[in-house]
C-alpha cells in the first residue's frame, strides 16, 4: 500500500504492534500491578504502610515485572534490528521463557542493591547534620542504578553472557556513555510523565514505548562502540603491515 492509506496502515500497524506487546506485558505482571494499583488507590495510606507496599512491590518485581520487561525488550530488540514483522505472541514468550532464569536473578540483586540505596537515602536525608548532604550522593548513585537496570535488560536480550557479567557490563556502559544513559533516563521518565497525565497508555503503551526508546539507545550506542573497536582494529592491522615492510636490524 502506498500513498495517505499506506501510510494510516502502516501507523495503525505500529499501533497494533506496541498495544499488543504492552498488554502481554501487564498480563505477566499482574501481582505487581496489582499492589501498585493498591498503594496508588489508597491515598490516606500512612508512611509505614507505604514502606510496607514498597518492600512487597521490591519482592514480587523480580519474580513478574523485571521477566516481563526482559521480554518486551527481546520483541523490541527484533523491531529494531529490522525484523518488524516476526509473531509478537510467540516471540513474546519465548523471551519470556529464554531470559526469565537470568532476568529474575538479575532483578534480585538490582532489588537488593535498589533496597540499600534507599535505606541510606532516607537514612542520611533525616539527618540535620553535615551528614545530610551524603544524601546528594546517594541520589547520584540511584540515577546510575536505574540507567544500570535498564541496560541490563537491553544486554539480557542482546548477549549470551553470565549473569555477573551482564550486570558488571551494564555499570560500565553506564557510567562510560553518560550522554545515552541521560537521554534514556530523560525518555523515559518523559514517557511516565505522560502516562501519568493520561492514564490510558499505562495498559497499551508506556512499557512498549520504554522498551523500544530504551533498547533503541542500546543498540545505537553499541554500534558505535563496535566501529570504534573496528577502526582501530583496522588501524593496528595496517601499522603491522607497514611494519612488516621495512628491514629488521640486528644488534652491534
């Protein structure tokens, strides 16, 4: 189809495709959604109560939402890699099922690691001393650790590695490509903002969307990674040929 209809085909297609994705994606969330949609219909909740929801939400994430994710960001990494029409239910699961061992311990040390910062920053923030200010440094640590995870996530789907591989390599990514691991933590947090505002696209697009911005500055980041290694892998080859070229001397 070419033409104004063409391109409403292709829109509505694309439409098709991220609702779908997002929704598979809420399904195998379910006990997660469901106690954030608790804490979030509760608003006279108390701070211990809201604690207490935190803790259980840091528990079940590992087990629905981060597997969940993991495989939403295997259908995205198909999309962005060209293969746009693979079957989105079948694809779906077998990430779901390939990358859910890994992704599930990978979410319980993000948890765990995700548990501590958060006790150390309301720790030092409650502090009225010189101490308070440490607090600045742990929020700095929280933003490392959130481009961290979702690094993870893309490298999960992109590598055959060892889980504390994957982790060590989504840190460095991290903290070696700050201006992508910015530009996926301000998309990110622009995509909740407007879901926030308008509530319809948590159930058919805001995961979809992250999923596909976030693994989009992946891959665009490690290509260029790979044409660096390229370039001067090329560059090393041609001096040792040069080399090769000239006469080799012997000692007096």
């Amino acid at each position: 189809m070419r033409g104004l209809m063409g391109g409403f085909y292709r829109i509505s297609e694309w439409i098709m495709r991220f609702s779908a994705i997002n929704l598979l994606w809420v399904f195998c969330s379910i006990p997660f959604f469901f106690l954030l949609l608790s804490l979030m219909i509760t608003p006279d909740a108390t701070n211990d109560q809201i604690l207490s929801m935190f803790w259980m939400l840091a528990v079940v994430a590992p087990f629905t939402l981060i597997p969940a994710t993991a495989a939403m960001f295997g259908v995205a990494r198909k999309w962005i890699m060209g293969d746009e029409d693979v079957p989105l239910f079948k694809t779906y699961f077998r990430n779901y099922k390939e990358n859910y061992k890994q992704s599930m311990l990978g979410g319980l040390i993000f948890a765990f690691l995700g548990a501590i910062l958060v006790v150390n920053l309301d720790f030092y923030s409650d502090r009225s001393d010189g101490l308070r200010y440490l607090s600045l440094l742990f929020i700095s640590f929280t933003v490392v650790f959130g481009a961290a995870l979702i690094n993870f996530l893309s490298m999960t789907v992109h590598f055959n590695m060892k889980l504390l591989q994957l982790i060590r390599n989504a840190f460095i990514m991290t903290l070696g490509q700050p201006f992508t691991s910015i530009a996926i933590l301000v998309t990110n947090g622009l995509i909740l903002y407007i879901s926030s505002k308008y509530t319809f696209l948590i159930p058919f697009f805001m995961g979809s969307l992250m999923a596909y911005a976030s693994f989009w500055y992946f891959y665009r980041s490690f290509q260029r990674i790979q044409d660096k290694a390229e370039k001067q892998r090329e560059k090393e080859e041609a001096a040792l040929l040069n080399n090769a070229d000239e006469p080799v001397q012997t000692k007096d």
